[in-house]
C-alpha cells in the first residue's frame, strides 16, 4: 500500500465506522481540530486508494419479514476460491462473502431468506458451485464496533501531533495541526524565521490547507487548522511542537 495512513486518517475512519451516515465532515472536522474542507479531500484520498471500500447499511432482516439470516461455513478448493466467491455473490439472498486463508471452512456466506425454502435453495446453489459445505447456522444478531486503536488517544500537553516518520539517521517528518490559539497562527515563514522560532535544522516541507497542498515560501501564512509537514535532522522537539499547539501551551514551552 502506498498511502500512509496518519493521525488524522485513522480518527477519519474511526468515525466513519462509527456511524457513517449521520457523520458528516464537518463533525470530523471539529473533533479532529482540521478544515471540513481538509476531511472532505481525506476521505477522498481514502476512497481512491481502496482505504475505504464502500458505504454500507446495518440492517435487521427480521424487522423486513426476511427472517432466516444463515451462516454457510464452505470449503473451496485454494486455487478456486477467488473465483467461486465472485460467484457465490451473485446467488440471489447471499449479502456477504468473507475468503478465509485457512484450508477448510474457507468461505464464509451470510445470506438471508424470508423462509426454510429459501435456506435450502442456497445451499443447493453453494453445492452445485462446487463448494462443499462444513456447517451451517442461523444467525441471531450481528453487530460492529469501529477499530478501537483508529479512535482518539490522548497526549498530554501535545495536541497537534498528526504523523511521525522517523529516517535513517535519526531524522524526523512530522505532521502538525495549527490549533486555533497556537502561537504560530498568523506568521508568515518569513517571520517564523525572522523570529527564530524553529530550530535551524527544522524545514517546513508543505502545507495542506483544504483540498491544497501548499509549497512553502516566506509570504505563505500559517492559518489555524492547517496541517503542516516538517523535516528535522535531528527530530523534532516539544518546543517546536507546542508553536503549533494551544497558546497555553506554547507560552509555557517558551517561558
């Protein structure tokens, strides 16, 4: 995979898992302290490299008057699996199709009929594929939770971290979100660097502002919810962090 997920990604996907619908971006927006603008374009960015797959409804079959909900638990020959699950989606009722690494019990399809005879008539259909059939069950209740490590964690002191990357030699790339407050917020680079508020050795390497990605220069100024890349060769430090963080503190990590 060649998109690396960050901070802010994970806290994306946590919250489309949570609940996709009545999620919108500009309350991940909030949460995640970033530009609706800015989670539109990740979830985009999600979206385009298959991070995110598709959208789906959690639905109570008993509540439409459909009320067999069936587990088959399958065995497909290894070189046929891929294939055979293409097609076992395509059997009228089956809603879900999981492939398996192990040997036996390799294919797992949910489907839901309105009764017996509909049952039946898939697992005739399973057979007839060529897939034979280890256990079946009728299932009770079903239910998801968004990926517990994706959700919010807290640091203390530190709340604009976004990403590290640590290179060869000790250097860092580290994603930051301008706070609101943060003491950095209305500075040019310019004056950043006029100022001495980063260390010689930290380069600010873009600035995703939006749907954007800004190429830095000395008139660009820095704008609360911005999400802005830094290199250090000898990593960066809290000092550097804070700048980016609440005024509080920033005022503290200077004092």
């Amino acid at each position: 995979m060649d998109y690396r997920l960050d901070e802010i990604d994970r806290l994306i996907l946590h919250a489309l898992m949570s609940d996709a619908r009545g999620t919108s971006a500009p309350m991940i927006a909030e949460e995640v302290s970033v530009s609706p603008g800015t989670i539109r374009n990740r979830i985009r960015q999600l979206e385009d490299n298959g991070i995110i797959t598709g959208y789906h409804a959690s639905v109570d079959f008993e509540q439409t008057g459909h009320r067999f909900t069936n587990l088959f638990i399958c065995t497909a020959p290894v070189p046929e699996r891929e294939r055979l699950a293409t097609l076992v989606r395509e059997i009228s009722g089956v809603v879900n199709v999981r492939e398996l690494l192990s040997g036996r019990g390799n294919l797992h399809v949910l489907t839901v009929g309105s009764d017996m005879n509909d049952v039946t008539r898939i697992g005739r259909e399973l057979s007839n594929l060529g897939l034979e059939i280890e256990d079946e069950n009728l299932v009770r209740r079903e239910s998801f939770e968004p990926y517990g490590p994706f959700g919010p964690n807290e640091r203390p002191g530190i709340d604009a971290l976004a990403d590290v990357v640590t290179l060869t030699g000790g250097s860092e790339v580290v994603g930051l979100v301008v706070a609101e407050d943060a003491p950095i917020v209305g500075k040019t680079l310019g004056e950043v660097g006029d100022d001495e508020l980063l260390d010689d050795d930290v380069l600010v390497v873009s600035i995703e502002r939006d749907d954007e990605v800004l190429t830095p220069r000395g008139g660009t100024t820095i704008r609360p919810d911005d999400v802005v890349t830094l290199l250090s060769r000898r990593g960066v430090c809290e000092r550097t962090m804070q700048l980016f963080s609440s005024s509080d503190g920033g005022e503290a990590a200077q004092n």
